[in-house]
C-alpha cells in the first residue's frame, strides 16, 4: 500500500527538520574531532565550555570534573561566574 504524496508545506518542513538534524551531526563531528585532538584538561575544558556556549544560551557555564579517589566534585572551567 502506497501513501500519498506529500504536500510542498510538509515536504519544506521536513526538510528543515532534516537540516537541523544534520547541522547537529556536523556539530558533534566536529566537536570529537577537535577534543580528541586536545590533550590537557585545562584546555579541553575551555574547548568543551565554548562548544556548549554555540549551543546552549546561557550566561553562565561552569564545567565539574569528578575525581573518583576523593569521591568530590572540582570546577575546571567556568564562563560568566
């Protein structure tokens, strides 16, 4: 059984559902590529707190690394505070 054609408002829509999705994707790519590369926390934390700022809108950001030996959590990087 074969469904009806789509209209051109439900076929713009999901077009633009599909280039959200995709510039998503392309984020995330680039995302792993440029952490995978970094080696020092301290940077990486400033990486990872810029790449949240692109998606996210906030005014403050503060990024908490959990040490597992002390059981404790330590900020890393913060933006806005």
């Amino acid at each position: 059984m074969t469904q009806p054609p789509l209209s051109n408002e439900a076929l713009k829509s999901l077009n633009a559902q599909l280039d959200r999705k995709v510039f998503e994707l392309e984020s995330l790519l680039k995302a792993g590529e440029v952490l995978q590369a970094e080696l020092d926390v301290p940077v990486l934390c400033s990486l990872l707190i810029a790449m949240v700022r692109e998606r996210v809108p906030v005014d403050q950001l503060a990024l908490l690394l959990h040490d597992p030996i002390e059981g404790t959590l330590a900020v890393e990087a913060v933006e806005g505070l």
